[in-house]
C-alpha cells in the first residue's frame, strides 16, 4: 500500500496556505499521518500568523520521517521573501518549480499514493499556454498526447481534449489521433476506477455543430473519432451540441468530453460550484488539484473555500 500524501502548497500569493488550515482541521488523526506538505516553514508559519490560524508545524527532512504524525509534517523547499503574501515573482517561480520537481521525483520513486498541489499561476511555469497537466506530463516523459485532464465529482466529469490554449488555435490543434488517444485513456482509467464502462458524450466544436456541414470539424474530425472509439468498445454517444447538454441531458453520462476548456468547465463550475477535483490521468502517477485559482483578492480575508481541496484529500486517502 502507498501510504503517503504529498501536497504541494502552490503559489506564495493566493489563499493556498488558507484553505489548506481549514482542510487540515477537518480530517481525523489517521488521514494527518499520511500528509506531508511541500512549502517553505518559515513562509507558511508567518502566513498562519497573519490569518491568526495555529496549527502545529512540523519541518521534516524526508517522508519516512514520523516524529510528530498528528502535526503538520513539512517537507522544506528554500524561500526568501519579506512579506509572507507579497513574495516577488522570481522567488515564487523558483520555489514552485522546486517544489513540483521534489512531489515528482518523490511520487516517482517513494511510497506515494498521489500529489495534490494547490493552485498556482501559470506564469511561474515559464512558458505560454503551459499549466501543470503540460508541465507534469513532460516530465513523465509523455510523448502521445495521452494526457487527460479531468474535472469531476460523484455525479460527473468533464474533460477538455485541448487545455491550455487560445481559442483560436483550437481547430488547428484538435484531430482524430488527439481525441481517440485522450479518450482511450480517460475510459481506462473510469474502467479501473469504478469497476463499470462508462457512458461518455462528446461535444461538437461549433455552434449547432455546424449543421454537420461537409468541411466543418464535426464531420472531419469528431464523427470519424467516434466511429473508432466505438469499434473499441466504448460506450460513446456525439457529437453533442454544446449549448443544450448541461441543462439537463448531462444526466445521462458519466462524462462529457469537449474540444476546449471553457466549453465544459464552466458550465460543469456554474452547476457544481467548489465540489470538484482536478485529476491529471495518463501520468506515472497519481495527481489531483483543487479545482480553483490562486485567488488573490480573497487573500487575508479568510472567506476562501476548502471544498475542492478536501475532496482532493478524500479522493487519494480512498484510493487504498
């Protein structure tokens, strides 16, 4: 069994160290023991001081360390800063990167049952149009595009075939190899995961799916993608239009698959609000992340969510 939890604390600036105090204080003696969290101590300590939050801090030097199970086990990335939530952007970039590359090599390597970072900005990844499903599928050497980026629940996912792009590279970026690839994956892993095949639909590209005219996406892209899928056994169901299913229809389905990000994440965020985890599938490991931003302006207001983060916690405690 892989016992430990590595959560990753994220961006200086945001209300990461926030929702982590309130998720912490809600999960029971034996769900602490497993958690190590990868910060700087001297940051997140002065941070629970300006949110008047005290919780015991533990800084620790590996994850096969045990002293103190019940405290905040702290695995200690170098930090400089002055003011706990005013950190300058290089510091952060480098302290973010150091940590995703400890969580990874550790995940990699030791007894990890799964990474949950919490939400950074992108910029501090250093490259356009790149999140952390991008930057973490590089480094588990994923060379089909087989990475499936993943919000969801107990009563739905969603999964974007493209993520962190601009919309008007979008048909440009989708075709039949990226879509059967991404969904194969996503199916596979519904499969192992809940012990049933999945009902999937998936979504058109265009407005009414462009009436399924003769050169639009639809009828050369997504039907010929489904017609493989289909031949493969899953249980696929499209092109769907977009602008209908989430009223009532995504009832239907286990998950609903779309060309882009903001196609099913805002309606899937508009009908479930914070009760939702982000899951990056097809990686060497397990990784999940809140399914929110770094949220600047709640920062010392303490009004912050700790929903998703709790689910997050609750999703790779039960995966053993």
């Amino acid at each position: 069994m892989k016992n430990k939890i590595l959560i990753i604390s994220g961006d200086p600036n945001s209300i990461n160290s926030e929702i982590i105090y309130k998720s912490w204080i809600k999960i029971n003696k034996s769900v602490k023991k497993r958690i190590y969290l990868i910060s700087n101590y001297n940051l997140l300590r002065l941070q629970f001081k300006k949110l008047n939050y005290k919780v015991k801090l533990n800084k620790v030097q590996n994850i096969d360390d045990k002293s103190n199970d019940y405290g905040l086990k702290i695995l200690n990335i170098d930090l400089k800063f002055l003011d706990p939530f005013k950190v300058d952007d290089r510091a952060s970039s480098n302290f973010i990167i150091s940590s995703i590359k400890l969580a990874h090599k550790l995940a990699i390597s030791k007894n990890v049952a799964g990474i949950i970072n919490c939400s950074i900005d992108k910029k501090h990844l250093k490259k356009s149009n790149f999140g952390l499903t991008e930057y973490l599928a590089a480094k588990c050497n994923v060379k089909d595009n087989s990475e499936v980026m993943v919000i969801g629940n107990k009563k739905l996912f969603v999964c974007p075939i493209t993520t962190h792009i601009d919309i008007k590279k979008v048909s440009k970026k989708i075709n039949t190899k990226l879509i059967v690839n991404k969904i194969k994956t996503i199916n596979n892993w519904y499969t192992k995961k809940y012990k049933n095949k999945a009902k999937i639909a998936i979504l058109g590209l265009n407005p009414h799916n462009s009436e399924l005219k003769k050169n639009s996406e639809e009828k050369n892209i997504i039907i010929p993608s489904i017609k493989k899928l289909k031949k493969l056994g899953i249980n696929l169901i499209g092109p769907k239009v977009a602008d209908t299913i989430f009223i009532n229809e995504y009832k239907k389905y286990n998950i609903i698959i779309g060309m882009y990000h903001d196609q099913v994440l805002a309606p899937f965020k508009s009908l479930f609000k914070f009760d939702a985890i982000n899951l990056t599938l097809g990686l060497k490991y397990v990784r999940v992340s809140p399914d929110h931003g770094t949220a600047k302006d709640l920062i010392l207001k303490k009004k912050s969510n700790c929903l998703s983060l709790s689910r997050c916690i609750e999703y790779i405690n039960n995966l053993n």
